[in-house]
C-alpha cells in the first residue's frame, strides 16, 4: 500500500495537458482528494472552470462537480449549487456526505423561492431552472425510497407541490398518519391562504379514499374552508346512523364548537333543519329534554322567579311537550340533542359546573390583598376587584364581594363600572339567571328609578361577559337597553355587552344600531361603540370597515379613533393577505393612532401564522416610529403572529426586551406573554424575569402580568417564585427575608407576587400589575388555563380577540375584563348519549399527585395578634433582680456537688420533665423530633392516581392520562381534556347514576359554603380583640 498524497500540486499540472485522458485522470484523482486540498486546487479553479465551459470536452459533468466541491469548501454556496447542478447525474442525491446535505439544502431553498414567486406572480417571477427542477424530482424519489414520507410532504407543501404532495401520502404505509401529519404541517408553514385551502381540499378528499375515514379530521378541514353545507351533511348522515356513529356525531360537534366559531354554528344548525324537513315539530321538546341533562338545572332556578300564575299556565304546555317526546323519533330526539351543543348550552353548562364544584380559590389571598390597599387607592382598589372576579370566573362565587360590602361601596363612577361588570366574570356561563343575577343593575322598568348609571352600564357589560360568544337569549334585551337610553354611559356599557354576545356573528340590525351610537360623536359612547362594531363583524373584512376609517378621520375625539382603529383590527382578523390593502392605508396614516391600529391590523391579520412579511413590518416599526404608542403596540403584536410557534418569540424579541424604550421593553413583555400563555415555557420565564426588575413602573407591570399568563395553571413548583415576588410587594414580613427569586427555580414563586401589593415603596402601577396577576395565576378557581389554542389545535377567535381586547386596559381599565374570554377550564369531562356526566367514570393520571396538586393556602400570620407590648421597666426593679439572680447563683453552686452524685434519670424521663417545667422550650424540642419521626416513616408517593369524571388535567397533565380498562364507559375516542363522549359497554348493569342532577339554590350560595375552608386559621391563634396581658408583679424599692 503506497503512502498516502501529501499534495495536489502534481495532478494540477496534468490540467494543462493536451491530451484528454489526461485531463481526465487528473479531475478524478482531484474529485478524490478535493477535501483534503481544496486550498491548492482553488488556486486552479480557472482551468477547471474552463474545461466545463469547454462544450468540446467530454467530461464537463466531472469538472463542474470538481468546481463545486471547491467553491463549497470556499464559502460560495450559490456557486456551489450552480456547478452541482452543471455536474447532471454526477451529482449524487443519495450521498449523505456534509457536502451533499448542503448543496441539497441549498437547492431546495432556491427552488422553494422560485416556486413561491411564480405562485405568487412576483414581477420578477421566472420558471425554475430544469436542472433544479431535476434535482428536486431526484430528491422526493430518495424520500420515497428510505421511506421518508414525512420529509416528502414537507418539502411539497413548502415547494407548492400538491402533485408530489399527493403522491407522498398515497404511497406511505400509514395513510392517516401521513395525513394528519400533513394537515397539522400546513396550518403551522404555510404561509400563504390560498394555498392552504388547496392543501385542505386535497387532504379531505384523500381522507374520504381511505377505509376509516376520519370524519372528525374532515369536519375541522371543512370548518376551516367555511364550509358549512358539508358538515351539515356529514353531521346529518352519522346521526340517521347506528348508536356508534351517532356518538361520534356528538363528538365532533363539542370539537366544533370548541373552535368559538358560532356564526358557523348557526349555519350548520340552518342546514340541519333542511335537511330534516319532517322533525321540526319534535325538535323543541326533544331539545327541552336534551337541556334537561345537563343544562336544566339553571333553568329551572330561574323558573322559580315566576308567578303561581305563570307556572300553572305552563303546566299544559309542559304535559304537550312530553307527549310529543314520546312521539318523536329516534333521529328526532338525537338531532334536538346534537343542536344543544352545537348552540352552545350543553357545553357551557357542563364547563360552568365544573368549575363551580372544583373551585379551589384562596380568599385568603384576597384578604391579604384588601388589607393592604389604601382607602384612596382607587387604582389598587380596582385591580383587587379584578383579581377576585378572575380567580372565581365560572365558579358563581362572590363570596368576598358578599363579605366586604362596605368596602366594595368605595367604588364610584368608573370604578363602580368596572365592579359591576366583574359580576359578568364570575357568572359566566350562567346563561339560565344572568338576568335574575344582575337584576337588581340592570336599568329599570319606564318609570321606575336606578340608583346610578354607572352601575346600569356596568350590568349591561356584565351581561355581554356571561353570555360570551353565545348571546342569541340576551341580544334583544342588549337591543333594547341602548335603544331606550341617551347616557353615554349606559350606551358604553350596552355597545360592549352586545358586541360581546354577537362576537363575529355579522349582525346588521345591532350594527345599525351600534353605528347609530357612533354617530352621536360622543367620546365615552363612541369608543365602545367603535369596539362593537369590530366585535359584532370579526374576521368578516366586511366592507362597511371603509366607511368606519372614513368616520375615524372626520372625527375629532381620540377615543373614538382609537375605538374605531381597534375595531378595524377585530373586522381584519385571520384574513392575512385579505388584509394588505387596509394594513397599507392604515400604516402610513400621519395620525399615529391610527397607526397604532394597523399595528393590531397586521397582528391579529396574520395570527398564529409566523409570516416573515408581517414580523419584518412589525419590527420595522418597532424601531422606527416616532410614536411610543405605535413602537409598542408594534413589538405586542409580534406575540400574536408568533402563536403558533411560541418558542421563537423569546428569541425574536429578546433584543427588544433590553431596549432602552421602556414602551418597547413592555411590549416584548406582552409579547411573551401573548405568544406563550399558558405554556409554562422556561424561555419565557427567563426572558420576562429581569423585566420584573426594571427600572420603569409600568415595564414591570406587564412583565408581572406576562408572568402569569405564560404560568398559568402550571405546576407550583414553576409558579413559586412569582407568588413570591408579588407577596413581597404587599409587604408580607413573613416573606421579607427571602432571597431574590431572579434566576432561581428553587424559591417560591407565588409568594415573589404575594410581597408586591401592599409594599408602599412599590409604585402603584408595579401594585397594581402584582394584583391583577395573581388574578390571573389563580383564574377560574385554579381550575382554568388561558389559551389561544382549542383543544383540537386550531386558534380559539374569542381568545385572541379577548386577549387584543385586554391589552387595551392601558387607555381603558374596564376592558381589562375582556381577558376572561381568553380563559379555558382545564377539564376533561365524559358524557354519555344523553350528554350527561356518568358518575361511574374514570380516568388515571399517571404521575404523581405532588406535580399537578392545588397550591397550598396561604397561611394566617397571626404574629400581630399575639405580639405583647413592650412593658416599662423600672431601675429599682433591675438592681432587685441582679440582687435575686446573684442568689440564685451562691446557691446553685452549693447545690452542685450533691446533685452530681444522684443517678441519671433517663433520657424520656427527662425531657418530659423539661418539656413540663419548660414550656414552650419543651413543647418546640421534643414535638418538632417526633414530627420528623412521623415524617420520616411517611409511606413514598404513588406514581399514579385516579381522577373521577369531571376530571382536573392541568396543560402539562395531559400526555400523562390514561383510560383504564374494564370499566362500564369507554371512550369513542380518547382525548386527554375537553369532552370525550362514552359508550356504555354494560348496559344490562342498570341505570346510571349521573353527576349535576340535584337542586341547586341561587347561584354563588351553594358554591359560598365549601369556599370557606380553603383559608384555615392557625390552630393557636389569639381571638380578635384580645388586650395585652397585665404587666408582672414588681416590689418597688427605692433607692
């Protein structure tokens, strides 16, 4: 074996050869060897290059493959490419050298940039290279080859290649994984609409070719295309079917309308009723029944209310209805069932017992909050109203508005707004008595009197929050309230209450009427009025958006502006390209504004779609605007394009975050906040943890509330050191010792929040971003999550525009509220196909109970209580003890000998004589040891647990539930939250017990009783009022 070539100078030299086999011999020995001395054949690079672009020599392929290997190993990858591409079937695809996985990088890349401008008809579009072209084709064979499907449809659908796309999951193994896989690839990296939709027709219509199409997947494809008609006839062919498909029928109208989308809903519903022309008769008997399961229970709280008069009247309709149940077919009585959920009662209903019965809030928290709050304070005062309606919202419980009347009557004007429509959070969902809870705010019967405007306003808010995205019973009433007032107030309360319940459902008699309002040029009125109308035509881009920028221009008033411009925003939602047009006008507006809106146009626009076009805009103004207001209203929308791939924006935005703008270092706090809610990410959390310590008040507000968006519902040993760090603002002196909670996992994070309410040397803007975040950390009675995600995967609209809505409470305090719409129980909830909850069901969380348990409850520092005043001592009183003491000390020693010759007493015996002549001393020696004995013979925690239907599984649960074996329900399909519809595979074991079914009092009493032992007292804590204890006896003895 020769020794091994130390240099390449002697096989260049042969390139100036006339003879052709030479050159030959020469390119194959430097083909071999370009790796090791692509530094000395660069210097060559001219003669290799000439023999390729001599057409005369044979070997051109050879040459051109030589070339790019040097010019790889140089840095010029676009050289590189050209001459791999020159090199034809020398080039070998199926290599997997570092060079090879490069150039084929580089390929894909520039032909996926072809490809994109020639879709797109860019005006320097040219057709793909045939050698690229060749290349590629190559390329998806080598993936079809090794099996690599899932490769295979990545690179189609970002190349725009349905044919190879097609192709990809006709010829893999696994037809529906490679589906689902495709279908979940093109909502994250598809950029552009258009495409998108082709991708989803070809993936339903490959769906319906396989033997067990997933109809369920189809269903959310055709929701996605808007596509009502053939749901409808999905929907109406599975519920004429057996009980399986029936089931399953009910099971994709709960995943439906976990998308929030109840214009589709209504649209589906209309459908259905065609399609069934002969079962409407039955329909509202059948659907009276239906509710019966799980939504009667509010309804028939509220019949209560009624006259003898009214009941006895509703007698024979009730016996008519019952004889028309029975009558009713079988596919009668289903479809009146299926229609419960599809409009929302069943569902909402289901959620709102879950979390009234799960409620696991501390009032303890709210107490300490309340404590340390200034009388004058309105600002803090607010925010704790916000805190408490956040931490029951869904649980009816307003158990610390009930026990602190006196100190909730502090609230006035705005304030008293604002508290009135907290009521609407804590009740949402309680659509059966909204209009007996709020009842005594709501505006009066013609003649009667209210007691203040403020209030009426704040109910009628408070009736939009309850009937959230499902406003069909109220909507009249909402109407009505705004057509009989002229007080600006009300109109603001009643415009935000109708667009909430009408969320996208494109109303035009409301909008008349909200437009009517807008007209008054009212400033107070008009703001609402503007959100209304974005609110009542989300996502529509409807064309009457043209005539509300008109007005914007016309109008002199700021709020309104900034009313309108945010409603534009709403009306843009999802449309992304749609958009461009009022993006552009809206961005180049002198009226920063009206800029500041375009802003929220291209964020919520391009929502959840990571558009490079769109995040390239946002950061152009972030860094150039000359508004503050418009630079942060820039770098908080990035959070929303960014939501579908969250673990970017910490990284895109982590510059920001240390700009020397504080506006700016807020908004990548929000932005955070907004892209990772809910997901507990580790990079966000390190992100946001110096913005706590900012310099600026309001930069640690939002880095306070970001905190608690991305923690929520996350494990306690995550949230810890927030608590803490908002415990210290309150000034907690229990806390007051602890080290920093900056950059350490290990110390309490809760508590970190618990010191930030009442720190006086905290500013009132860190305050009031403390409270409003321990509101959020605890929402929905430590029982709910916030989300832009459904369960399914898709973004839930209400969310996001909740969450755009929120971000408002930095002009408008009362929309702080709106962030309620982005909160999401943390259920898993079984239902039968009845749509009840059967009590005998089950599931099995396989870690251990310590990851996923409830916080502990703050304990009662009773220090103050039992604390004793400082006693005045006398001088004559110290010498007489001195004198005592020396005494004692003669005689001790005397005593000594004689009690060194007593025997040991043993060692139990002793302490017990010291535990009873010492006390205290005692009582804290020997108790804390045979504590620690106790603890230490403690039994090792399961690593699994069993959870009852309705089931808490927390974000981070999920991937850890299972479904056991053998018991009387099973799923149809396993999921691991939401609703999961059960087979009864026993049916011959007897009737079922069902959860929900008892009588319920009026909201928030029952639900008041079981609140009260979440806060323990301290087993020796001194009764309130106690006085200090006389001082001791003393001799006076002078001196």
């Amino acid at each position: 074996m020769g020794a091994p070539a130390t240099s390449a100078a002697h096989v260049l030299a042969l390139l100036d050869e006339d003879d052709d086999s030479l050159k030959l011999h020469a390119l194959q020995q430097l083909d071999r060897s370009v790796h090791d001395f692509w530094f000395q054949i660069s210097s060559s690079i001219a003669a290799i290059e000439a023999l390729y672009e001599d057409e005369e020599f044979s070997h051109r392929e050879l040459a051109a493959l030589v070339a790019s290997k040097v010019f790889y190993h140089l840095g010029d990858l676009d050289d590189a490419l050209s001459y791999a591409l020159g090199a034809g079937a020398l080039f070998d695809v199926n290599a997997r050298s570092e060079y090879v996985q490069t150039i084929l990088a580089r390929c894909i890349d520039s032909y996926i940039e072809a490809r994109v401008k020639e879709a797109e008809g860019a005006a320097d579009a040219a057709q793909p290279d045939p050698r690229l072209v060749a290349v590629v084709e190559r390329l998806f064979e080598r993936c079809y080859t090794d099996g690599q499907f899932e490769q295979a449809v990545g690179i189609a659908l970002e190349s725009r290649r349905l044919d190879q796309l097609e192709r990809a999951i006709t010829a893999s193994p696994e037809v529906e994984r490679t589906l689902k896989y495709a279908l979940d690839v093109s909502q994250r990296l598809v950029v552009s609409r258009e495409f998108r939709h082709q991708v989803l027709r070809l993936v339903i219509r490959l769906y319906e070719g396989v033997a067990r199409p997933d109809l369920s997947a189809i269903c959310q494809c055709l929701m996605l295309l808007d596509d009502s008609d053939a749901v409808a006839a999905i929907l109406f062919r599975l519920l004429g079917g057996s009980d399986d498909e029936s089931l399953l029928a009910y099971q994709i109208a709960f995943d439906l309308v976990d998308a929030e989308l109840s214009a589709f809903m209504l649209k589906v519903i209309g459908k259905l009723d065609q399609l069934a022309p002969a079962a409407p008769k039955p329909e509202a008997p059948a659907a009276a029944a239906g509710e019966g399961g799980a939504a009667a229970a509010p309804a028939e709280g509220g019949d209560q209310m009624e006259t003898d008069a009214a009941d006895q009247a509703a007698a024979p309709a009730a016996a008519g209805q019952a004889a028309a149940e029975a009558d009713a077919s079988p596919f009668s009585k289903r479809l009146a069932l299926f229609k419960t959920i599809l409009n929302g009662d069943v569902p909402i209903e289901l959620e709102r017992q879950f979390l009234a019965r799960h409620n696991a809030a501390d009032l303890q928290i709210l107490k300490n909050i309340r404590a340390t709050v200034e009388p004058r304070n309105s600002v803090c005062h607010s925010a704790t109203v916000f805190a408490n309606s956040l931490m029951h919202c869904g649980t009816t419980v307003d158990t610390f508005l009930r026990e602190n009347l006196e100190w909730l009557k502090k609230a006035t004007n705005w304030a008293k707004f604002s508290a009135t429509a907290g009521l609407g959070v804590i009740h949402r969902g309680n659509v059966g008595k909204s209009r007996t809870l709020m009842g005594a705010y709501l505006p009066s019967a013609p003649g009667g009197s209210t007691p203040s405007a403020y209030s009426e306003g704040g109910a009628l808010y408070a009736l939009g929050l309850i009937h959230t995205n499902h406003g069909h019973d109220v909507r009249q009433f909402l109407l009505d309230s705004l057509r009989a007032t002229q007080h600006e107030v009300i109109q603001h309360g009643a415009c935000l209450g109708l667009g909430i319940a009408g969320l996208g459902t494109c109303d035009e008699e409301a909008f008349e009427d909200v437009k009517n309002v807008l007209y008054m040029d009212n400033a107070v009125a008009g703001e609402a009025a503007g959100l209304a109308l974005g609110l009542l035509y989300a996502g529509s881009g409807t064309d009457k958006a043209a005539e509300l920028l008109a007005y914007a221009h016309e109008t002199q008033h700021e709020k309104i502006i900034r009313g309108v411009a945010v409603g534009l925003a709403l009306v843009q939602y999802g449309r992304e390209e749609a958009a461009e047009g009022m993006v552009e006008q809206m961005t180049r507006e002198l009226d920063p504004i009206l800029r500041y809106g375009g802003m929220y146009v291209l964020g919520l626009a391009y929502c959840g779609t990571s558009n490079n076009a769109a995040i390239q805009k946002l950061l152009h103004f972030a860094v150039s605007d000359v508004s503050n207001d418009v630079r942060r209203a820039a770098v908080l929308n990035l959070g929303f394009v960014l939501a579908s791939t969250p673990e970017q924006c910490p990284r895109i935005v982590s510059l920001l975050a240390e700009s020397y703008n504080p506006h700016v270092r807020y908004g990548a706090a929000m932005a955070v906040g907004l892209a990772c809610a809910g997901t507990g990410m580790r990079e966000a959390v390190a992100l946001l943890e110096p913005l706590v310590k900012d310099s600026v008040d309001f930069v640690q507000q939002g880095a306070l509330i970001a905190l608690a968006l991305v923690l929520a519902e996350q494990p306690e040993s995550r949230a810890k050191p927030l608590r803490e760090h908002i415990n210290r603002l309150y000034g907690n002196k229990a806390a007051e010792h602890c080290v920093e909670w900056v950059g350490r996992r290990s110390k309490p994070l809760r508590e970190h929040i618990n010191r930030l309410y009442g720190n006086k040397a905290a500013e009132v803007m860190t305050r009031m971003g403390a409270i409003m975040a321990s509101g959020i950390l605890d929402a929905g009675g430590r029982n709910a999550t916030v989300s832009l995600r459904s369960r399914s995967g898709h973004f839930r609209r209400t969310a996001v525009l909740g969450l755009a809505l929120f971000t408002q409470y930095w002009y408008w305090y009362p929309l702080s509220y709106c962030v309620s719409l982005a909160v999401q129980p943390t259920a898993l909830i079984g239902v039968d196909a009845s749509l009840r909850a059967p009590k005998d069901f089950q599931v099995v969380s396989n870690c251990r109970p310590s990851q996923v348990a409830y916080p502990p409850p703050v304990k009662v520092d009773d220090k103050k209580d039992k604390a004793k005043l400082p006693t005045a001592v006398l001088s004559t009183t110290a010498r007489a003890k001195a004198r005592a003491a020396k005494k004692a000390k003669d005689a001790g020693k005397e005593a000594g000998a004689a009690e060194a010759m007593e025997t040991d007493k043993p060692a139990g015996e002793a302490a017990a004589e010291g535990a009873a002549a010492g006390g205290e001393k005692g009582e804290g020696g020997e108790g804390k040891e045979k504590a620690e004995g106790a603890e230490g013979k403690k039994e090792p925690e399961p690593s699994s647990f069993t959870v009852d239907n309705p089931a808490r599984v927390a974000p981070g649960q999920r991937k850890f539930i299972s479904f056991p074996e053998g018991q009387r329900f099973a799923p149809i399909r396993p999921a691991p939250s939401g609703f999961v519809l059960l087979r009864d595979t026993q049916p011959e074991a007897g009737p079922v017990e069902y959860l929900f079914q008892e009588d319920k009092p009026a909201a928030a009493a029952a639900p008041a009783a079981p609140a009260e032992p979440a806060v323990p007292a301290a087993p020796d804590a001194a009764p309130a009022g106690d006085e200090p204890p006389p001082p001791e006896p003393f001799e006076y003895i002078p001196s």
